[in-house]
C-alpha cells in the first residue's frame, strides 16, 4: 500500500531540513494575518513548512567585505573570525557549534607581544607565558617545567668553575664544604671544632656540622675517597664535584623550594593576587640571580638557611608561631647570618604577646620561650654533656669570631667604604670596633623594632578576643596573625640591611641575608606602582650581583653572571627606560656599573692602587645599599600610618550603652542566636577599621561583628548615648 500524497511531502521537507536536500526556490511566505477573523479563515497547507525555516543571519558590518575600505585594510577579513551561523541554515558550513581550540604555537604569542607594545602595554616573558599556558589548557603543567628551568639553570651554571679552583693549598669555599664532610665523618662530634682550625676549621653552627656528616655519610657509600680524612684534601675528581654540586640541589629542592611554594600559595602577602600573579611571583623568586650564582657557581648552602627562614616567615602569617620560632631557630642553626633577622622576629613576637594581653599574652610568651630554648638546646646537645661548659665554648668561639678585623676583602658597607678616605684601624684599638659596630649596628635597626612594638604598647590587650573559624568552633586569638604581620617584611629587610652595613666581620656574600626579604616583597607587589616595592626589589638585585663581581670573578664566573642577570631582568619584564619614579636614579646606577665594567676590560690599574676598581665597586655599591636603607625607613613609616594605632578594648555592659540600629545586643553566635549574657565588647580603632579594613577580619576572612565580638567606635565621645 503506497504512502499518502501528504505524508511523502512532510518527510521530503523534513529531510532538506536535515541537510539531505533542499528545494531550488522556497515557497513563497504565507501572508501575515491583519485580524482574528483572517487567522480563523486561513487555511494551510500540508506541504507548506515555510515557517520553521529560520532565517540566514547577516554578518556584523565591521566583518562585511563591503567595510574593509572604511577599516583601511587590503583583502578580506577571514570566515573563521566570523559568528557561524544557524545549523538549521542550508548556507551554513559549520555543523555543531564546538570551540576551536587555539593555536599552539609561540608565533601567535610573539604577535600578540608585538601588538601589546604597539598598544603600550608591558608585559613580561614570565607573564606571557604562564598566560600562554594558562589559555592552552596547560596550567596543570606550570610548576613542573618552572621547577625544570631552575634545575637546568642551577645545574647548568654548576658545570663552571667554583671558588679555588686548581689554587692550593687552600682552595677555596669549594674545599671548605668538602674538608667539613670529611671531619664530621670521620672525627667525634667534640673535635669538630677544635682540629687543625688553620686548614678550614667548622667555623658554622651544628646544623651545618649535622647536614655536613649525612652528606659526607653518603659520599663516603659511593666513593670513599671523596672524604677521606687527610688524604683526601683539595680532590677535584670529575665525579667529586658532581656529587657536591648535587648535595646543593638536593638540599635546595628538599627545603628552599618547599618553602618558597609554601609562601606563594599561602601567605597573606598574596592573598588577593591571581593564579597567574602567583606563578610568576614563584618563577621570580625561584631564579634569583645572586642566590643561584653563590650557591650553584661559587658554592655554597646560603638556600638552607634562607629557605628555614623563608618558612618561619609562613608559619608567622598563618599564626603558628610555635612552628615558627622552631624554623628560625633552626636557620639560626644552620648559619648564624640569620642573626641579622632576629631583632625583627623578636619584636613582632613580643608585641604579639602584648596584644594579647596579660594572660594569653603570658601564656604565649611561655611557649614560645620554652620552643626556642628546647631547639637550642637540641641543636647543642652533644656538646652539653658530660663536660658543661668545656666543649661549648669552642663552637661560640668559633661561631662568634671577634678576633677577626672589622671586614674582609672589599664588601659594599659602610665600613669599607668609609675606610677609603678614615682609617678605622688608626683610629681605634681592635678591642674597640666590634663594640663601635654593635652599637652603631643596634642605632640602625632601632626603628623596625619600634615599628612593631610600637602599636602593639598601644594597642595592649586588643587581641585578647576569641575569634570562629568557618565551621564556627572558638578559636584563639594567638592562632591568628597580628595586625603588625603586615610591617614584618619590611622590617626584616630594614634589619638585615642595618647588620650588612654596620656589622662587625661582614662577607660580601652576606648581602643575601636583606635579598630574601625584598625579593619575595618585590614578587608579592605589582610591578606598576611607582617607586614601590617591585622597583626597589629589582634594582637592589642587580646592584647585588654587581656587589659580588669581583668574587665571581675570580672564581671564574663572568659568563655565568652576565647571563643570569640579563635573563632575569627580561624574564620578569624589568625596562629601566619606561617612566617611573626611580626612573633617573635607576639609569644613573646603571650607567656607573657598565662605566666601571668597561674600564675594567680596557684599563689597567697601577701598582700604587691595586685595588682600585674593587673599591670603586664597594663604594658605589654600599652608597645604593645606604639610600636603600633610607627608603625602608620610609617605607616603614608609610605602612605603619597606614596601619594605624590599636588601643587597648574597652569592656561595656550591655546596659551601659544604647546600641545603634544596625548593631545587635548581647553575644551573637554564629548560628544567629542572641544571647543576654552580658560579654567584654572588643574595639579597634575607627583609624585602622578606615585605613586598613583587611585588619578587622581574621585569616578566615569572617567580620568580626560575624564572630560574636561587637565592634565599638571609640572614637565617639564617652557619654554618648
């Protein structure tokens, strides 16, 4: 039985709907209807699809190829760029409406460089390509090939040369790291300081002994004639130094590394900046010239004691500074360079404490007190026991080494520098100076220990409230960051730039110590603020390196230093010429190093002035240091006013005082029920809730009016009603 007429026409349209075929010319439209009799009185057709067809959509006008002589452009713009059209469209060419996916190719992201510069926009190699990344579905992959280009990096400038390379009899730094594997091996932990002191006697805390003996342990498993004792002195195997560049390394990825991934992703300090931002901030950090070519060309373990250091700094801004006393202890430890920050953690501490008030603030100062000395004490263990203090006092002896001059070599500090036209020595007996720099030094780092026990004096007792977490259990104002946590970074640099420039037997590698806290400032600023932190962390890192030139260079190590320091200037995007405020002075410093640089290829100095250009470099080095110090000062002062003044809670009654409309009575729960239980009322000051609104909120985020602490303005009148 053959099909009805009828339903063979709706099949064939319904197929020419689908793209299986289509008639020549369409039916003519059905007319529009004018009333509801005429609708009523039409009659359509079974044939007559006509109305289902949607209509073919016209292209923008800005993409016609009638526009293009407005546009200014030759030939036409590409189909792809345009909207494709309906699927129910027969004209249409495009089946699904699926996305392409974008090119994979570095060309188009060197186009898109190029039309940034046309349009005025900076943009850095790191940053266009974590943005790259990102776009191409590969963010999951960023880390892992950040961490590959500082291993290459580090390895890379590894394969040079190293401090006292083929210069007996003492070598160098090289053979000090290796001389001290050996002794911890083989002698007992009470010689370690005391044999043969003239070859590269331990002259480090026990950490370094302690890392030293795993080290030489397991040089001692592969080839025992890497450490052995006496014979084994200024061995420069092939597969010897392999293996000590490759303890660094490993020590750099077992602590730095962790450490520094830890900051970037949980640090107050980049709470409110991107994925991206923090990629880059990481990659920043992670190349930083001066450490890399100390460590990995000179070598040395400064990335122990930094990277100790650096995760104290974390533990501090999440609260825990139990954990955080026991990491500086254990970077004080490692190398007693981390003395340089103590002042500034012992003053954020403590005024901690007095926020806290007298009794949490008590019972905290106890604990901490108890973890600092247990640490110590585990740390110097051996040589407490049997005989106390006999076999201390080589270990301070040596940590602590007065007996020594003011500074050694030519370091960019003051007392080199000032040395050139006043003879320290002539001046004053030796038994003198180390008292003038102590002094001297403690002046210098008075105003970072004012700057945060300054608020905390005023603001005695205004942590003394417990806070809710975001499952709303109670929570201890001493697990949460003090509002002062915000000035710690800039006064850790303050401090560790006061002891490089006025400290007593200063090495120029210790620049390092004040590089770490303006390095991870610099990373955590956004590098369009003027004069800011991002600025100064830059040219602070350059003038560095510079600094330390003529260690690198007698280590053998220009090619290396020319290379780190333009790569990570162009990677982080740094253009000395673009319009800032240190715009001038920066191509001014710029200017005298390349100055120097060249008149040191093509001039020899005379006999008379051996020393001419290594001085030259200590001067104009340790004048930026000390405009730098300036600046801290500055800034100190700028976040501190910032900041403003705790004062100390007042405590109402609930009946003492009329609540204000939009402030509920009595203890508000953060289930939302209210309590009439009358409770102490904690108050900050209306400055600090005004100037910095971030410091009413816990590390959680919640208000504190959301925590059942009502927040009171004092700066109304007492009587008011």
């Amino acid at each position: 039985m053959s099909e009805p007429s009828s339903i063979r026409q709706r099949r064939a349209s319904n197929l020419a709907l689908n793209g299986v075929s289509f008639p020549a010319t369409r039916p003519s439209p059905i007319p529009r209807p004018t009333s509801l009799a005429s609708v009523q009185s039409t009659n359509y057709s079974d044939t007559d699809h006509s109305e289902i067809l949607s209509p073919t959509p016209r292209r923008h006008y800005l993409l016609q190829q009638q526009s293009s002589q407005w546009l200014q452009t030759t030939g036409t713009i590409s189909p792809p760029l345009s909207r494709p059209s309906s699927p129910l469209n027969p004209n249409s060419t495009h089946r699904t409406h699926r996305k392409q996916k974008p090119s994979l190719s570095f060309s188009s992201l060197a186009e898109r460089h190029k039309a940034q510069k046309v349009a005025g926009i900076n943009s850095s190699l790191a940053r266009r390509w974590v943005r790259w990344m990102h776009r191409n579905r590969l963010k999951q992959y960023v880390l892992p090939c950040q961490m590959l280009c500082a291993i290459w990096l580090k390895w890379a400038i590894g394969l040079g040369s190293y401090s006292g390379q083929n210069t007996p009899p003492m070598y160098g730094d090289y053979e000090a790291q290796r001389h001290w594997l050996e002794i911890t091996y083989h002698l007992p932990v009470r010689q370690w300081y005391t044999y043969d002191l003239p070859y590269w006697g331990l002259d480090y805390p026990p950490l370094t002994a302690y890392v030293s003996w795993i080290c030489g342990y397991v040089a001692n498993m592969i080839n025992p004639a890497w450490v052995a004792l006496d014979v084994s002195r200024g061995i420069e195997t092939p597969t010897s130094k392999i293996y000590m560049r490759f303890t660094v390394l490993a020590l750099d990825l077992l602590i730095y590394v962790p450490s520094l991934w830890h900051f970037i992703n949980y640090s107050p300090l980049l709470r409110f900046r991107s994925p991206r931002a923090r990629q880059v901030a990481f990659l920043t950090v992670l190349i930083q010239p001066a450490l890399l070519l100390i460590d990995s060309g000179h070598f040395q373990y400064n990335s122990v004691m930094l990277g100790l250091t650096l995760q104290a700094f974390n533990f501090f801004g999440q609260g825990q500074d139990l954990l955080g006393a026991l990491f500086f202890v254990a970077s004080l430890g490692f190398k007693q360079m981390a003395l340089y920050y103590s002042p500034a953690v012992f003053s954020y501490l403590l005024g901690k404490c007095l926020l806290l008030g007298w009794k949490a603030g008590t019972k905290h100062l106890i604990l901490i007190g108890l973890t600092t000395v247990s640490t110590f004490v585990l740390l110097f263990l051996p040589f407490l026991y049997p005989a106390f203090p006999t076999h201390l006092i080589p270990p301070v002896q040596r940590i602590f080494p007065f007996a020594r001059g003011l500074f050694e070599d030519k370091v960019a500090n003051f007392w080199c520098a000032s040395n050139v036209v006043f003879k320290w020595n002539n001046h004053f007996r030796p038994s003198v100076l180390p008292k003038l720099a102590t002094g001297l030094t403690a002046f210098a780092f008075l105003p970072s220990m004012w700057a945060l026990l300054g608020p905390a004096i005023s603001g005695f007792g205004s942590m003394d409230a417990n806070t809710n977490d975001e499952k709303g259990h109670e929570k201890s104002q001493s697990r949460v960051p003090a509002p002062t946590f915000s000035l710690l970074g800039h006064a850790l640099f303050q401090c560790s730039l006061s002891f490089f420039l006025f400290s007593f037997q200063v090495h120029e590698k210790s620049i390092l110590v004040p590089l770490l806290p303006i390095t991870i400032l610099m990373a955590a600023s956004a590098p369009t603020v003027e004069g800011g932190d991002w600025e100064w962390g830059v040219l602070l890192n350059n003038v560095a390196c510079f600094s330390m030139w003529p260690l690198l260079k007698k280590d053998g190590l220009s090619v290396q230093y020319i290379a780190l320091v333009l790569l990570w200037n162009y990677g982080i995007g740094h253009n000395p010429l673009r319009q800032s405020a240190l715009k001038y002075f920066t191509n001014s410093i710029y200017f005298a190093i390349l100055v120097l640089h060249c008149a040191e290829l093509v001039y020899v100095p005379p006999s008379r002035y051996p020393d001419l250009f290594p001085v030259l470099n200590a001067v104009l080095c340790a004048g930026v240091f000390g405009i730098a110090y300036l600046w801290s000062l500055k800034r100190l002062v700028e976040l501190s006013w910032a900041m403003g003044s705790l004062r100390k809670p007042t405590v109402h009654a609930s009946t003492s005082k009329i609540p204000r409309p939009d402030q509920p009575t009595g203890d508000v729960r953060s289930n939302g029920s209210a309590s009439n239980v009358r409770e102490p009322t904690a108050s900050l000051s209306s400055s600090l809730r005004k100037r910095n609104p971030v410091n009413r909120h816990t590390v959680e985020g919640a208000p504190l009016e959301q925590q059942g602490v009502n927040v009171v303005d004092l700066s109304e009148p007492s009587g008011a009603k």
